[in-house]
C-alpha cells in the first residue's frame, strides 16, 4: 500500500480501473481541474458575489434561485446571462412559463441575439434540450424559468382534473440524477428557478418550494430572494424597490450569507454606491470624515462624488472592481455578508443545507 501522498499510478488496481473505466475516474482530490482556482460567473452585483464567496455562482454545479413572486428572481437570472455574455460565455434559457420579454431581457444588458431561447411544449422535452445543448458543447449557462413550470407530458396528454400525484417530483428526480453528474463533467452551469408555494394546516413556516424536494439535495447553490420595500429616485421617478438574497445553502463556501440590493424597473439590479459601500465595508477604502480614498487617492467627498469619480475616470473602474473583488476573496474573520445571528429555520424553504 502507498504512503500517504505517493504516488498510485503504478498500482495494479488504479491501472485496472483506468483500463476498464477511462483515464479520469481515480484520481487524487487535489488533481481534480479547478480545484484551487473556481471557475465562476458572476451575478451581476458585486455584494451578491461577494455573499456567494467566491465570486460568482459556480460552473459544473446546479443553483437553485426561489421566492415569491415579483421578488426579482428574472432580473437576476438575466443579469447572470448578461455577465456570462460579457464573458464570452453563450447561454441559453428555458422559457417554460412562455413569459420572456426580449426587450426587458435588453434593457437588463442581454444581447438577445446571442441567447438562445427555448419554449418547450413539456416537462421531459426541456429536459432532454438542454441535455442536447450540454452534449453539443453549444452553451455554457442554462436558465430553466421555471420549475413549476416543466409540466410532465402524461399530466398535459391527461384530463382537465386527473390526479398525478407526485408526477412532477419524480420527473425532477429522475432528470437530476441523470444529468447532474453530466454537468460537472462539462463544467456548465444550470439555474433553476423556483416559486413558492403554502402547504395548509402545518406548524411552523407553511412555505414550500415546487417539484419536490430532489432540487434542494441536488443544488450546490440555494438562494432565496425577498422584496424587502419600496424606494423611489426622485420626484418624477416610479418607485422601486430593495432585495434580499440570502444564500441558504452553499456547497463551495460558508452559507447564510446574504446581500441586500437596489432593483429599478427597466434597469435591473443598480450598482451605483454598490462598490463604494463595499469598499468600506471590506476596508478596501477608507472613509475619513466626509472623504473617499483608494490607495494612492481620494475618490471623492460624499458618496455622490465618489460614484461620480468612478464614473468619469474610464480606466479606474476596472481596477477598482478588481480591488473589491481581491478583498472579497480574503477570509475575513466572520464572512462576507454574514450575520452572527443567522440560525436555520425550521420548516421550508429556509434552513435546508443537505
């Protein structure tokens, strides 16, 4: 038998096993690709990454993204979409509910010639698309919009009042099963989205999420998204309103984080102070009095005009991003956007890290 550490190779069992079963399926946990470096696609905010921790949601991994309905979960799944195309990633995306409106999607950021765009007319068709699209090496992000959405064909072939109990749940079981191993194998990244539902005559929370419970086992990321008010821009501005995401389950990195956001009706999720607040935060800027510094100069007096600065300076911004997102990668002795009374809740959807 091998010392801890040394090498396997050679060993008559690993080449039996390489012989029989391919090159890649033994191998040491530190050998496996993008161990030390995670591949990740940004969400769009700066303090949403920052909550996940490690910048982004994961590739080779599915995540989960519920909450009630008009929460925001659109606008931030194009606002992933729209990051992952800035990066030369191509996405695609599951329109189930058949609600998709390109022109928001452009407003958001979304260079709608460049998404592909799905309307199944079943449970198993969008399924088995996506697979497809996975196999081709065509896409690298698939948001399926939504869940509750993904009807299995024996419920839409059936009657109008037909009991099928449990249908949807085994069709998510079975499809997660099948696929989940393949999307790590093609490092992609598949989103889910989820809405809620109100179980009757239960103690405790009486939230609960659609299509069984597979999902929330099979999700690397779990986030669950709540409008928390209204706010308004000006005098002649329609109010809008702030978001919470908390990040309930995360397998790659500390859970129970959160992160609050600035949604605005046709723009999407605003960064304006979002680095600013963040700098400060992680101490990656100083505030002294009224003023703004980033090593080596001030940015501005007033929130205002170190938004202003980063603005009008094209070559800092960058940097900057670049400076919070360093800093956000450091541990920090209690967590990016943790709070030390997060405690998991009973009932669903909250508290469930399995």
């Amino acid at each position: 038998m091998d010392e801890p550490g040394g090498k396997i190779e050679f060993s008559p069992a690993f080449m039996q096993i390489e012989g029989q079963f391919g090159k890649g399926a033994v191998m040491r946990a530190g050998d496996k690709p993008g161990i030390n470096d995670p591949d990740v696609k940004s969400t769009g905010s700066l303090g949403l990454d920052g909550a996940l921790g490690q910048g982004g949601l994961p590739r080779g991994r599915v995540v989960e993204i519920y909450g009630p309905e008009s929460s925001g979960k659109t606008t931030l799944t194009l606002k992933a979409i729209a990051s992952a195309q800035a990066e030369g990633a191509t996405p695609a995306f599951t329109d189930a509910e058949h609600a998709l409106d390109p022109g928001f999607a452009s407003k958001l950021g979304v260079n709608v010639k460049r998404l592909l765009i799905s309307q199944p007319d079943t449970g198993e068709q969008a399924l088995e698309i996506a697979d497809m699209l996975f196999r081709s090496g065509a896409v690298d992000v698939i948001v399926k919009d939504s869940v509750a959405a993904l009807t299995p064909k024996a419920e839409i072939e059936g009657e109008m009042g037909d009991s099928h109990q449990g249908l949807h749940a085994r069709l998510m079981s079975q499809a997660l099963r099948n696929k989940t191993a393949n999307i790590s194998r093609w490092n992609k990244l598949v989103i889910f989205k989820k809405q809620i539902r109100m179980k009757m005559g239960v103690y405790g929370r009486p939230e609960t999420t659609t299509g069984g419970n597979a999902l929330k086992f099979y999700a690397s990321v779990r986030l669950d998204i709540r409008r928390m008010g209204a706010m308004k821009k000006s005098a002649t501005k329609s109010y809008d309103w702030s978001t919470r995401v908390k990040v309930v389950k995360n397998k790659v990195a500390p859970p129970f984080r959160q992160a609050e956001l600035a949604i605005y009706y046709g723009e999407g999720i605003y960064r304006g102070s979002e680095p600013v607040d963040l700098g400060v935060k992680l101490e990656n800027v100083e505030k002294s009095g009224g003023w703004y510094s980033y090593p080596g100069r001030r940015i501005g007096q007033g929130k205002a005009n170190a938004r202003q600065y980063l603005r009008v300076k094209p070559e800092f911004p960058g940097i900057f991003e670049q400076g919070i997102r360093g800093a956000m990668a450091a541990p920090h002795p209690l967590g990016f956007g943790e709070r030390r009374d997060v405690q998991q809740e009973s009932g669903e959807p909250y508290g469930n890290n399995g």
